[in-house]
C-alpha cells in the first residue's frame, strides 16, 4: 500500500529559481518565453480563465493553485498593448492580491494564500509514486488510487483490481511519461507529469469546505469522484 502524510509545502513569493544542470534546457526556454514582447490581450473573463488562456497561447507549462476571492478584478482595463509574457503574467495575478507567482525549475506556478495549509489536499506526501510509459490519464488514475488507499485503507484490505480505460488517440492520452519517487507530494507529482509529457498544464480549485481542519480528509474526499475532481489536467496544445 502506498502510505500518505500530511508535510507543509512551500514558501510562495515571486521570484525565478536557478535550475539544476539537467533542467537548464526548459528553465532556459520558459525564460526565453517570458521575455517574449507581444500584443496580446487574454479574452477570458476570469483571472483563472486568463491564465490558462495565456499559458495555452505562449506554450507555458504551469502548475495553478487557486483560491476564488471577492478581491479579484477581472476588469481587462490595465492591460498594456505591448508586454512580455512574464508581465503578463503578472498583471493577472496582480488582479487577486491572495495569489502569488514563482518561475522555477522549467515550470511556472501560481500559489493560493492556502500553500502552507496543513489541509491542503496537495501538501498529501507521497511514500512512493512510480510510472512506467503512461499516459495522462494513466499518471491520473495511479495517483487518485494512492490518495484513495491513503484516505480508505479499508477498502484496499484485500487488495484491488488494477485497470481503467484512457482514450489513446487523445493529446493527453500519449504514452510518454516515466518516472519515480519517493516521500512526494500531491503537488510535486503533478509537476512532474505537466513537465514529463511536455503539453499539459494543472489546475486544483481549492474551497473554504476543503480546507476545514474540523472535517477529515478522508471525508472531504469520501469516494472516487470526489478525489477525480481535485484537479484538472489541460494540454496546452491539441495536436499531438
């Protein structure tokens, strides 16, 4: 069984973290696009909408964590006609003071206030978390059955049946993801399969019921569905 525990995740602020010898390729390119002058102004409403509007049109891998709050302006008005990618970027994340940005290692990442929550679903650790030419959705389905083991152990007493079905002709659904960890969190799974496949991006909408420490994790996500709507895996590009 894999075993699960809650860690507290991360600082968050702005910055661009230097990258590691291996990831100096992507972090190379991603700055490249960040410093990218366009003309651009995202036509999605929301902040949220606009982000992954953005990241879509600029080929940006991103990891976003996002809390709605009253404070955020969707108002375009502000938006310069001429800017890099990375002012952007910051400009709609200006709009929601409760959320912060950070460039690093090859993938951009926009933190809620809730980073640091000790009930936040993706500060869950991981003791192993491996993948062999999978897809998306395999990578998906193998890490909402570890929560799932974690949160109900007792349904795993007798062991399971292995097996779900993944739409291969799909973007999402080609068979390049390979890795393997130990002691990982939620959150850095994810990042690891947006960066393996190279075309995805991952959302995880956080509300005030998932972030009750009054009500256990293992009732927040009591079945299945519950722990597939934690987050959503979008590619950023439709060919394959």
């Amino acid at each position: 069984m894999i075993g699960i525990v809650p860690v507290f995740a991360l600082a968050v602020a702005v910055c661009i973290s230097q990258p590691t010898p291996a990831q100096q390729g992507n972090a190379h390119s991603l700055n490249q696009k960040f410093e990218q002058k366009v003309q651009f102004r995202p036509k999605a409403g929301t902040p949220l909408d606009q982000l992954i509007e953005v990241a879509k049109t600029f080929d940006i891998p991103m990891g976003i964590e996002w809390s709605e709050s009253a404070k955020c302006n969707a108002s375009p008005a502000g938006f310069r006609t001429e800017e890099t990618v990375g002012e952007l970027l910051k400009a709609i994340i200006r709009r929601c003071p409760a959320q912060t940005l950070m460039v690093e290692q090859g993938i951009v990442h926009v933190h809620s206030r809730f980073a640091r929550h000790p009930h936040n679903v993706l500060n869950l650790r991981l003791w192993r978390f491996q993948i062999k030419d999978g897809s998306v959705y395999d990578a998906e389905y193998l890490l909402r059955l570890a929560i799932d083991m974690h949160l109900h152990p007792d349904k795993y007493a007798g062991g399971y049946n292995g097996g779900h079905g993944s739409p291969r002709d799909e973007v999402l659904g080609i068979p390049n993801i390979s890795f393997s960890s130990r002691n990982i969190t939620v959150r850095d799974i994810l990042d690891r399969i947006v960066k393996t496949n190279g075309n995805a991006l991952w959302v995880v909408r956080l509300s005030a019921v998932s972030l009750n420490e009054r009500v256990p994790l293992s009732r927040t996500y009591n079945d299945d569905e519950a722990i597939v709507r934690i987050w959503e895996l979008l590619p950023l590009k439709d060919i394959r």
